[in-house]
C-alpha cells in the first residue's frame, strides 16, 4: 500500500490526472484528503466548483478548521454562469505551481448541453474538450497539475451472452488521452472498523506514464 502523501506527490508530478469514481460520496471525501494535503504541504488549489459539492463540504467544517483553511492558499470559484472564467481566474495566479481542480467533467458537459440528444451530447463533450485544453495550456505556463473528477456511467455492451453493463470514463477517448494517469476511487470498510477506507487504484493502462505499478493501491484512511 502506498499512502496520501505518495498519491498527492504523484499528482503534482504529472500534468493532468483524471480521478473516477463510482459514488459521489466517495469523491467529496478523497478530494477533500488531496486538497487538505496539498493546502498543508504549502501548495496553491485552484478548485473549479462546478458540483458545488466541495463548497459545501467546506461550509460544513467546525469553526476552528474552517478558519485554518481559509488561511492558506485555497481559491474556489463556482463558474456555473460564465464557464469561461476558470482560464483568467488560473491566469491571474500569482504562484507556479500547485494544483487545478475541475469537479467535475459531467456537470462541465451538462453546463454546455442543451438537450439529451446523441447530437448535442457529441457537442457538450467536444466543448468541455476545448475548455479543459484551453485551462492546460494556462496551467503548463504555470507549472501547475490538473486533476479532472469525473462519475463513471452505466452503458451497455453486447457480447456472445447478450447485453452487459459496464463503467465508462465520462469524456471516453479525450479522458484517457489528456490523462497521465486515470485513477479510480473505491470505499471499504475494515472488518471491525467504523470508519472507511478509501483506495485509489492506478489503471493499468496509464500506470507507467504516471510512475506506478498498475497494482498500486493509495490508501486515504477517513475519520
């Protein structure tokens, strides 16, 4: 098992990795535990909002930890009316380095869709495309990291036996390609404990781009 610093270090080691996950839940808890870490370890967090779900995690902190975070160097926007904004928010950083957070790819793409036609789905994906080679481009010039979120979908595929359900990387062909590593966040529970466990598993496709073994397991502990 490798741990949370080690994942954190990987991250900010590669241009762009993409994190999946299955339950929203599971995300709003490992996103909390990289962004922590990269805040505590002096890191600048770009967190691009668009789930809303990261803000009110932090609305919901005590007190005491809410004002420990607002003291270092944590920026979130939620650009739900004008998505354009990410690109001059990360331009106007004052600091290299440091990590850009897009949570998350599917409500980028429903930000840009209009109806749930097959058509206006290609386009939502090809807009969402530009916009997140657009915030690249921005933070290369800085030398900061991008980590994108995305909820993995149910969709069929036909075999011998019939039709089975699988999981797909949202934005398919563009998510694998962009990616130096796509990682997948799952929750386990010990035996005896009461608190879970999250692990983030390396897709054995991306594992040597991204520094790893493709059984490389990260463990976030969540109290």
């Amino acid at each position: 098992m490798k741990y949370l610093t080690n994942l954190v270090q990987n991250i900010l080691e590669s241009e762009i990795v993409s994190l999946a996950y299955n339950d929203p839940r599971i995300k709003v808890k490992t996103i909390q535990a990289i962004v922590f870490e990269c805040l505590n370890s002096k890191q600048q967090v770009h967190y691009l909002d668009f789930d809303l779900q990261f803000s009110s995690m932090l609305q919901n902190l005590s007190k005491l930890e809410f004002e420990r975070i607002s003291k270092l160097d944590l920026n979130v926007l939620q650009p739900s009316e004008n998505i354009e904004y990410p690109i001059l928010t990360v331009q106007e950083s004052n600091r290299d380095g440091g990590l850009v957070v897009i949570d998350s790819l599917n409500t980028l793409q429903n930000l840009f869709s209009v109806s749930p036609s097959l058509t206006d789905a290609k386009t939502a994906n090809h807009r969402s495309t530009v916009l997140v080679s657009l915030i690249q481009q921005v933070a290369r010039f800085y030398s900061k990291s991008i980590l994108i979120l995305s909820l993995t979908k149910m969709r069929p595929k036909k075999g011998d036996v019939g039709v089975t359900w699988e999981r797909e990387l949202v934005g398919g062909r563009m998510t694998r390609f962009k990616s130096d590593a796509v990682l997948f966040a799952t929750e386990e529970f010990e035996v005896g404990s009461k608190n879970p466990q999250i692990n983030v598993e390396v897709d054995s496709a991306t594992s040597n781009v991204f520094g790893a073994r493709a059984t490389d397991v990260y463990e976030i502990l969540v109290g």
